[in-house]
C-alpha cells in the first residue's frame, strides 16, 4: 500500500532508502490525482521491489517546495536517495512501468 510520508519521516523513508522509491506528491482535491490513487495502488501491490509512498502537497508544503512541486500529481522517482526521474502529469500503469525503469 502506498503510505504517506512527512517532513518528519521523509528523510528516513526516502533519502536514506536503499532501492527505488516512487513518491507521489498529490493533494486530496485534485482530480487527475484522485484517479492515479487506485492505479498507484495496484501498482504498488504488483511491483514489491518499489516502494511507493505518497506527500500530500497541501499539509507538507515546505517539501512541496524543496522539490519545486508546482503542478500535481508530480511523481518523482528516487534510487538510493537520488531523484532519477520526475514526471507531472497522470500516468497509466504502463506509464509508471516505464517512469520506473
């Protein structure tokens, strides 16, 4: 399941994560987010060697900011601790395969 990250665990959960995190940065209101929401979680269910994590752009700004999040969702994908590849936008399961390669 895709759980939520704060500033507070983001460091431990992200940064210092040895392997692929993908980090959906997405906000309750936004409606193409709502949509990648249950295809993020059947990807997350299907692909166990990524860890899929979420940051509510509204109630964690300061890392909205810190990785100039300005249009959601924004996926960012991070191996070990380094972004590799960001993409804005919905993507389909396949589109998340690729993002991820």
């Amino acid at each position: 399941m895709a759980a939520n990250v704060t500033k507070a665990n983001f460091q431990e959960e992200v940064l210092n994560y040895k392997g692929t995190v993908l980090v959906d940065f997405y906000a309750d209101w936004c409606g193409p987010c709502k949509i990648l929401a249950p295809i993020l979680q059947d990807f997350s269910n299907e692909r166990k060697d990524i860890k899929v994590l979420k940051v509510d752009v509204d109630s964690e700004r300061e890392l909205a900011t810190k990785y100039g999040i300005y249009s959601i969702p924004t996926l960012i994908v991070f191996r070990d601790g380094q972004i590799v590849r960001q993409r804005s936008g919905f993507l389909q399961k396949q589109g998340l395969a690729e993002l991820v390669k």
